[in-house]
C-alpha cells in the first residue's frame, strides 16, 4: 500500500471540488466522485465512455451513514451487520429526503450501497464524509482493474489521481442483490455466495416465483407515468417541454432545459431530475427535444428511449 494520508487528503480535497478518483476497494478497483454531485456522477460516465446510464453503487463508511439514505428493512439490516464491511451491496428504496444524486440511481427510487472493507476506501471514506459512487474503474466494455496499474492503462490521462492500495484480495466485483421486495433476488453473483445469503436471509426469490414484484423488470429503469414523446421539433397545447439548447420551439406549459448552452454533461447531469418536475407538472405528456447522438448524449438518448417505451411484462 503505498497512498499515504496526505495523498488521501488530497484524494478528498480533488472529491470536494468535484474531480474524480480511482480508489482500491477489496473487490476491484473503483473509479469515484461525490455521489451527492449530479455533475461529479454524469463526469463518471463521460470518462467511462458508457453508452448507458446504469446505476451506480454507493460506497459509504457506516451501516448508520447509509441509512440516512436508504430504507433497510429487517432482513436488510440483518445482510449488512454480517457482511458489512465487505463485498456486498444492497439495493434499498431511497428515503423521501434522500439528497444522493438521481443519477446515481438512473433516476430509479432505489439505490445501491456497500461498505467496502479495504482500509483505503475505508480511510477515504472516513477523511471525505461524503458518500462515494463507485463503479469499477475500467473503460465501458472492458473488464474490472485489480491493480493500480490497469486503471492506469484504462484511465491514464482521464483522471487526476489513483489511490495505490496494491492488487485487490477478491477480484470479482461484490454480490448485488436487490432488497426492496418481500424476498432477496441476486442480480449479480460475487464473492459473497447464494449460499451464505439463504442461511442468513431465508430462500430467495426465484425468477419463477411470485414474490417478485414484477418478474422480468429487475434490471429495470426510470419511466415517467406521462406518455414521452422524442425529438420533438414543435410542443403540442398540453405537453411540458424537455428542451436542450437555446433554439426552444413555442410553448405553454412547463419547460425544463437541460443544457441551454447545450451542454451534453449538463444535460446528462440535470436529465432524471428534470424528467420527474416534468411528470409531476400539470401537462398531459412530455415532449422531448432531439439531443445530439455524441458523447454522453448516447447514454441520454438511451434512457429517454427507454423512457419512452411503457415497460414491457413478461
Ligand atoms: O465490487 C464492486 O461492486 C465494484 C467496487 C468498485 O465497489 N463496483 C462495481 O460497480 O462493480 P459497477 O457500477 O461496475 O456495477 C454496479 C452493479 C451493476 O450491475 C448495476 O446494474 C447494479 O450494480 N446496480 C447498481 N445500482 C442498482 C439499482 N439501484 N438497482 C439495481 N441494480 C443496481
Ligand atoms: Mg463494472
């Protein structure tokens, strides 16, 4: 291990100002910002090249720091007092007040937390006191970096610094498993096993059984309830307006813009939050305007098309 605490002091002041860090965690390596930051959590998928806006983990120093997020249930709670810190993650419903990024969740109402138990993640977490969104630090498409030097290779040149905690002890990516139905489902498979789940938890759902709220939706995404209508060069009389740019095309009911500057970063930065003033507003559905099919516009243009398409049952 050779970051010293004035390298994690650093590490953190980088965080506060919104900069982004590579940090070792047991599992792999993560690539972090202040998940409480839409702009520092859209900068981790623009440096990740990720075409989609998949939800992130995050990474918290404390079972009681991740309740002030989250929602645990009893069984939840019974997960992360036994494997807690360690590769487990945990998808809860987000509190009411929850100040985490939206992004951070796809603009979903569930977040995914873990406390890492690598002392590094552990000491950053403790020095900055913030929440860390953490995906691992490799380039869309490629896999996990286990040493400092893969992330280099991945990132170099994208990030300002990477914390050297040596070679990561497990190197598969932590156990995922949703929380927020009657009965445990594993989205990912990791280190902590099925097995060690059921004897603490009881049996899991099985993607036959009907304690699944709604079989096939688990990897789901943010929809709004209004109908959403893209690349929309005109409003309709009843329909708020997503716009992008300073070219807005006449309208009457609400308007959010994502980026008047047009802005791809913030646009991506502002668009779940945005989406949901649009759903709660009086308007009958949402317009959408087109947004340019280039950097993170991919990854918006993805979700909006999504956002879309009404959920599709099994
Ligand atoms: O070991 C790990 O988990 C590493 C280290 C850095 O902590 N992190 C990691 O993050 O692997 P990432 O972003 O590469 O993978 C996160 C996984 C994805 O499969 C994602 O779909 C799922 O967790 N996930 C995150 N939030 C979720 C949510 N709210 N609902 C469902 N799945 C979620
Ligand atoms: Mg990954």
């Amino acid at each position: 291990m050779t970051a010293t605490p004035e390298d994690i002091k650093k590490a953190v002041a980088l965080l506060k100002e919104g900069k982004l860090i590579a940090f070792p965690t047991e599992t792999v390596y993560g690539l972090g910002g202040n998940a409480l930051s839409d702009d520092a959590v859209a900068e981790i998928f623009a440096v990740k090249d990720r075409p989609q806006f998949n939800p992130l983990i995050v990474h918290v120093r404390s079972l009681e720091d991740a309740n002030h997020h989250v929602e645990f249930n009893k069984t939840a709670l019974v997960l992360a007092r036994k494997f807690w810190p360690g590769p487990l993650t945990l998808v809860l419903p987000r509190r009411k007040d929850c100040q985490l990024s939206l992004l951070v969740s796809a603009g979903m109402n569930t977040v995914a937390v873990r406390m890492p138990a690598h002392p590094l993640a552990q000491a950053l977490l403790h020095e900055a006191q913030m929440p860390i969104a953490a995906p691992s630090a490799n380039r869309s498409g490629r896999i996990s970096p286990t040493e400092a030097a893969h992330v280099r290779e991945e990132l170099g040149g994208r990030i300002t610094m990477i914390l050297d905690g040596g070679p990561c002890q497990i190197g598969i990516e932590s156990t995922v498993v949703d929380m927020t139905g009657n009965v445990p489902v594993i989205l990912r498979p990791g280190s902590v096993t099925e097995e060690q789940i059921v004897e603490i938890a009881g049996p899991l759902a099985s993607s036959k059984s009907s304690d699944i709220k709604s079989p096939g939706m688990l990897a789901s995404h943010y929809a709004p309830n209004k109908p959403l209508r893209l690349n929309a060069t005109h409003v309709n009389i009843d329909e708020a307006l997503l716009a992008f740019g300073h070219n807005i095309p006449p309208n009457t009911l609400q308007v959010e813009n994502l980026s008047p500057t047009g802005n791809l970063h913030e646009a991506a930065a502002n668009l779940f939050r945005m989406l949901r003033h649009l759903d709660a507003s009086h308007a009958k559905s949402i317009a959408a305007m087109p947004i340019p099919e280039e950097g993170l516009g991919i990854a918006i243009n993805d979700r909006l098309k999504r956002a879309a398409t009404p959920p599709t049952k099994e």
